[in-house]
C-alpha cells in the first residue's frame, strides 16, 4: 500500500480555535453604516385570503423607517415556484408562517415592537394537511393557478436522473408530480415468494435543528449597480442565481459572500436571501434580517413527512423476488423535486428482478419541505430495512446473512436503470458479521434488550468545480475555493494540495473566496465537495508542481523528473545537498525582467461518476416496560470512505450523523393540528437529543478506494445519518417484539404497541 506524507492523517479542523473562541465571522455579525433591521410578519393561518394590511401604527414607532408589503415590491414574487422565491404573501397565504410584511427599523427591538402593530385581516380558508385527504378531488386547493417554474434541490443530492412529471392532467390539483420505477414482473415475483411481507410505514416531519438561525445581510451600491449579500449559506454561487432569476438582474451584479455557518445540514441552501436583497434596494440602505428560533420552525424548509406502503417477497433460498412500493411525499406548499429520491432509496439496497416503485408529491399548506442531511434517506431505510429484517425472521435466516445474500455491488441496477458504481456495502457487512458485538449478542443479552442493524448505499451527488493554486514567497501554497466550510471540507482540501504538490500540510493556505472572485464550486451537500472541489484543488497543486520543478530544472541544469519536491526544498534526487527553496524559485516568478511566469495552477473538473459511499450500522437498545422508554445503549458504525483523508474529521461526521438519526428514531417531530397550525414551534415542545441520549459509538472505517477520486475517497457526509432509526427501529422488535411503523418511537406510542401485543420479556433472539 502507498505511503502518503500527508493525507491519511488526522489534522485539527482549521476554523476549529477560531469558532470555539467566538472570533468566527458569521452574517448576524456584519454591521454596516445605515443598517436597517428586518423583522417579519408572518400569517397565523395554514390557509387564508388577505383582506387588509393595515401599517399605519407600525409606520407610527419612532425609528421605523418602513413596513413592506407585496404590494411595495412592484409584483415581485408573485408567482413562486420554491420557498426561497416567496417575497411576500399578496392576496393569499398558504402555511402558518408565509410572510406577509417586513417591518424595518434602526434596531432589532424596535422593528419588532412595530411588527407586533401591523394589523392584517385575514378571511380563514379550508386547509389541506394530510396529504391523502389533500389528495381527494374536493380537497382545498394550495395552488388553484399553478406553480411559477423553477428549479429543485434534487441535482443536489444525486436524485436527478428521474424524470418527474407534474400531477395535474386537465384539472387543478394537489398532486404536484408522480413517478414510477419498473423492471420485471412483480406479481410473477409474488407468486414465486416463499414469504411475503406487506406494511405501511409513516415518518414525521424532522427540523434540521442547526444551531444558528438564517441570518443575511443586503447592500446596493446604487452608483456601481452591484449587490452585496453576506449570508450563512451551504451554496453561494447557488445565492447568487436564484436571487438574480427572483429580482430580474444580472449575475454579475450581484456578490455573496459567505459567513462562517453554524450548521446547515441541507436547510442553509437559499431561504430569505431574495427577499432581503429586494428591501436593500427598495431601500437604498443595508438590510439585516436574522430569524427567530420560532420563525426557524415556522418559515425554515425541515424534512417532509413521508408515508411509505410496501410490499416485499422473498424465496425460501433467501432471494427477494418482488418489491413493491408507493411513496407519499408531503411536499408543503411548495415542490422541492426531490420525490425521485425517495423512490430511488427504497429500492437501491438490495437486488430484487422485480420492482415496482411509484411515488406521489403532494402539496400541502403546511410549511415547505425541504433537503436534510441525505434526504429522504432516514426515512425510506427505516421502511425497506424493518422489511427486511421481518422477511429474514420469517425465513428463519440470520440478519446479515440475509442482507449479504440480497445487497447490491457495483454494477448492479437502482431502480431508474443506473447501475451503481465501484461499492463498499459488501465489505461493511462482512465486517460486522465478524464483529463482536454482533458474533456475540446473545451472550451480552438481559431481559428488554435487543440488537438491530440497517444498512443504506448512498448515491451521492455531482457538479462541475474548479480550483486555482498559487505559489508565494514563503514558500507556500495559496488555494482558492468556492466551496463553503460545512464540515472541515478546508482542512481536507488542504491536505489534497499538501499530498499532491509535495510540501507540508502547515504550508498550504486554503482561502474561500466569494462570487466576484472565486471559481466555481457547487453547493456544500450531497457529500460532493472532497471528491468534485478536492479533484480541482488536486489538479491546480499537481499543475503548480510542474511548473516549479519546470523552472527549477531550468535554474539547475537537470530533468524535471530527475527532481523530488521535500519539506518545501526542490532536490536532486540522490544528491539531496543540490536542491533549492520553493519560495525562492516562486521569487523569481514575481520580480522585475523575470524570465519566468507566475507559478498558477488551474484545475477544472465536471466528474460524470460517483462516489457512492455505503454504510452499515448495528444498535443495542434496552426498552423500559413500565415507560416505554428506549434507551441506546451501544452503537457500531461502520463505513466505506474510499480512503480517508481526515480520519478525525470523519469520525466526527459519522458521531454527528449517529446522534441526528437518533433525534429521528426517538425524539424529533414537529406536528400539526388539523387546521395547519403548528404546536411544536418552540424547543420547549421540540425535543433534540442532548448528549445522554446518544449511546458510545464505536465507529470503524472501510477503505474500499475509488480510481476516479482524490486518492480514492469517497463522500462522507450523508450516509451516517441514513440507517440509525432503522437499525435502532429493528433492536426495538429484538427487545419486546414490537414492529414499529412510525416515527419518531415516543415512549407514549411504544407503551401502548406492548399494551396491545401483549408483550412479555421472552423477545425473539436476533436474527433468528
């Protein structure tokens, strides 16, 4: 195996000290002469006309300088077709939390003070909440005329390829798109099953849960035309289309700049980044708009609530034969096309000959859906894996001897016809079939305690990217990105730089800069950024190497590939004493009559293959009788990373995904009355799990390279999050032989499923 002076090696996140001393930058930091503070008034009804707006007291508060409503902003808006397009309400809302006017003032207080006196009368409307009534012919419609075009968040996440089309034939409805993946004969795949399993699965509508709020500040140069935008966001370059397609001006009027973000996890994308770019140039004056955390649950884009039927066959070999699933996607009021996804997941896992996927979006007035961290993902795995552990029951099969039987490979089809590329779910598996805490659960087990695994590959997404590298006169690299620092991505592509020009990790500066300046990167998600902007940043260091060995060839009278680059010195190889200073040979490329060009590496890429990670996961539990309590009590993630560029970084993602999956496996729900309103907008009703509910996690790393990645890696971000409600989901049943179809297992729901069973402490062995 290859030795690497740099990558492969744990290294301190480089915005770590920074944060942990609160010297970060972040947007609701940015104060700017003549700022204007934003605040909103946001509709109380899922469903309602607007009659009236009356600002008059508002206007009235010393220190207001305005209250804005749809009708200031000249139509702006009007016909969205996202929620990052929505402006301000006109003549309708359609969720609890649609903004209806911005009250902007000289200070926050007093902007909300004034907001709390814009009086706006409202006619209440029937509302359509659960998407199965809102998809009845007589349900009340979210949008009679239609929805304006735009894109979805689907490219993003690696669900592009399926085509989606809209719902409506003739007639205005809330189905919004449908879909369908087919191969084989499904009911000839019935037929030939030994056992067949049929179940409905519901999963709730899950906040990111990030820990700042959305916060962006605006400013027009009304003499040089340009718009400034300072905003916490996973996508700059992604800022800057969309509030140029919402406003009408061009791109290259306007300049994001992105802020340190204090977590993102697919909901820091665009939100309020238009609309606060319209009020800085109505205005003429910075504007400043930090939400609440009441407004975050009531405005934000939080996963959708999913409602899955599924039906799976299985021959007495163990091979599936047939799968067949309709997916529900409660969309909100508003699309976000990522209905694909959801379809693809639930049947990508595992080979199956016959299949038959189809998915509805339905549009709901309740609050817009949006991605979180893999989206979809928790959500279809904790149907298609309970499945799956139910089918092996039933069989009398071991749980992963089941899953190795069925699991995909690269090569192996997903649902819409791609096959997978090169994959690592194989060799997890096999991992944790030699791993203790699985060869050994029966040994460890007491009463009410059970075990549980899941699994998940994750597609993963792409898009074009480019990178440049300079070398100083100090003798290090300088690499401009981008991309946002999401997760320690910096520290990473600076490790690639390090590795692929020859010098020391502490000699690599890597600098984000924003749209006026920086090349092209995409948005932080889809586990995308170290395999797209890392390959760029590897190509920039690797073209910036030749170029220095080319001049210090030249300078020493010797071939380029007779030269090593070590610890930033340019050496003969074998005659270490001729050798010379990188930062001088970069002097001789910055300096009056130089016979040398700059040294500038360039890299650009547009990868047109993936790369899928996988990840398997295996949980312990023990369920309380009397309560119904579900406490974690063990935690085994393992997980192909191609090759691990960070070890720690890595780690720390997959902590981190572990202790989201758990907030969506017990805890996190937000919940709507039957008229739209929302009864858990504070985190005094909404529950994330603190550090005690999260059990020790062994996490091991699976390095099944890549040839088309940087040193072979893989995307990191997403898959740990997919698989822990599922395998947490399973360990339940192995406990007290309760199949639970909904999320999140609330102790209240659980007591009452053990009531209803009858359950005792005699719980079915694991994978018996």
């Amino acid at each position: 195996m290859r030795t690497y002076q740099a990558v492969g090696k744990s290294v301190r996140l480089r915005d770590g000290r920074e944060k942990v001393a609160g010297r970060a930058p972040y947007a609701a930091d940015i104060s700017l002469p003549g700022m204007l503070h934003a605040r909103l008034v946001l509709s109380p009804h899922a469903h309602a006309r607007i009659l009236s707006i009356d600002t008059r007291r508002a206007r009235a508060v010393p220190g207001v300088v305005a209250v804005v409503t749809a009708a200031d902003l000249g139509g702006l808006g009007e016909a969205p077709a996202s929620r990052s397009q929505i402006l301000l309400a006109a003549d309708r809302v359609v969720f609890a939390g649609h903004p209806v006017a911005v009250v902007l003032a000289g200070d926050e207080a007093t902007a909300q003070d004034a907001a709390a006196l814009v009086e706006v009368t409202y006619e209440p409307l029937a509302a359509a909440v659960e998407p199965v009534q809102a998809m009845e012919p007589c349900a009340p419609l979210v949008w009679p005329s239609g929805l304006g075009a735009g894109g979805s968040e689907a490219g993003i996440h690696g669900g592009d390829t399926a085509v989606v089309a809209g719902g409506s034939r003739g007639r205005a409805t809330n189905i919004n798109a449908t879909i369908q993946y087919r191969r084989g004969d499904v009911e000839a795949g019935f037929r030939d099953a030994k056992v067949v399993v049929e179940r409905h699965y519901r999963t709730g509508v899950v906040h990111q849960g990030y820990l700042e709020p959305h916060a962006t500040v605006a400013a027009h140069d009304p003499l040089t035309g340009v718009l400034t935008i300072w905003t916490a966001t996973q996508g700059q370059f992604l800022v800057r289309a969309e509030v140029a397609q919402v406003l009408g001006i061009g791109q290259g009027n306007i300049r994001v700049i992105p802020t340190a973000i204090g977590g993102g996890f697919g909901g820091k994308i665009v939100l309020v980044e238009p609309l606060v770019a319209a009020l800085a140039m109505k205005t003429s004056r910075p504007v400043r708009l930090v939400l609440t955390r009441m407004e975050e649950f009531l405005t934000s884009t939080p996963a959708p609530q999913i409602l899955f039927d599924l039906r799976m066959g299985a021959a007495s070999d163990g091979s599936l034969t047939a799968i067949r699933g309709r997916v529900v996607y409660d969309t909100g009021a508003f699309p976000t096309g990522l209905l694909s996804l959801a379809c693809l997941i639930l049947g990508w896992s595992y080979r199956c000959p016959h299949l038959d996927i189809e998915g509805v979006e339905v549009l709901t007035h309740k609050t817009p859906a949006g991605a979180y961290r893999a989206p979809a993902g928790p959500s279809a795995v904790f149907a298609m894996e309970s499945h799956m552990d139910d089918l092996a029951r039933a069989l009398g099969l071991d749980a992963v001897e089941f899953r190795l039987r069925n699991v995909v490979d690269g090569g192996d089809p997903m649902p819409d016809g791609t096959p997978w590329p090169p994959l690592g779910l194989r060799a997890c598996l096999e991992r944790l079939r030699d791993h203790p805490d699985w060869r050994q659960r029966e040994q460890r087990r007491r009463p009410y305690e059970g075990v549980g695994i899941a699994l998940t590959p994750w597609r993963g997404g792409i898009e074009p990217a480019a990178a440049v590298c300079r070398v100083d006169d100090d003798g290090g690299l300088h690499v401009v990105v981008g991309s946002v620092d999401l997760t320690g991505t910096h520290t990473t592509l600076a490790l690639i730089a390090a590795e692929a020009f020859g010098v020391p990790e502490r000699m690599v500066r890597v600098v984000q800069a924003d749209t006026q300046h920086a090349p092209y990167a995409g948005v932080a998600g889809g586990s995308k950024i170290t395999t797209t902007v890392g390959l760029a940043v590897q190509h920039a260091a690797a073209e910036a190497r030749q170029q220095v060995l080319q001049i210090a060839a030249e300078c020493m009278e010797a071939r380029p590939d007779d030269l090593e680059i070590v610890d930033g010195w340019v050496r003969v190889r074998g005659v270490p004493d001729r050798r010379v200073f990188i930062g001088d040979i970069a002097r001789m490329t910055m300096q009056y009559g130089g016979r040398f060009p700059p040294i500038f590496g360039r890299g650009a890429v547009a990868p047109q293959v993936r790369s899928s990670g996988s990840a398997v996961h295996f949980a312990r539990v023990a369920v309380d009788p009397e309560t119904g309590e579900v406490r974690g009590l063990r935690y085994v993630a393992l997980q192909d990373v191609g090759f691990a560029i960070n070890p720690k970084a890595i780690q720390g993602q997959i902590h981190g995904g572990v202790a989201q999956g758990v907030g969506w496996a017990l805890l996190e729900r937000m919940m709507y009355d039957e008229r739209g309103q929302p009864v858990t907008a504070t985190l005094m009703d909404y529950a994330l799990p603190s550090a005690v509910a999260v059990p020790p996690i062994d996490v091991e790393l699976i390095e099944v390279p890549l040839p088309h990645t940087p040193f072979g890696a893989r995307g990191v971000g997403e898959p740990p999050v997919v698989p822990v409600a599922a395998a947490i989901a399973n360990a339940i049943y192995d406990a007290v032989g309760v199949r639970v179809t909904r999320l999140p297992v609330t102790p209240e729901a659980l007591l009452a499923a053990m009531g209803r069973k009858g359950h005792g402490p005699e719980a079915t062995g694991a994978g018996s």
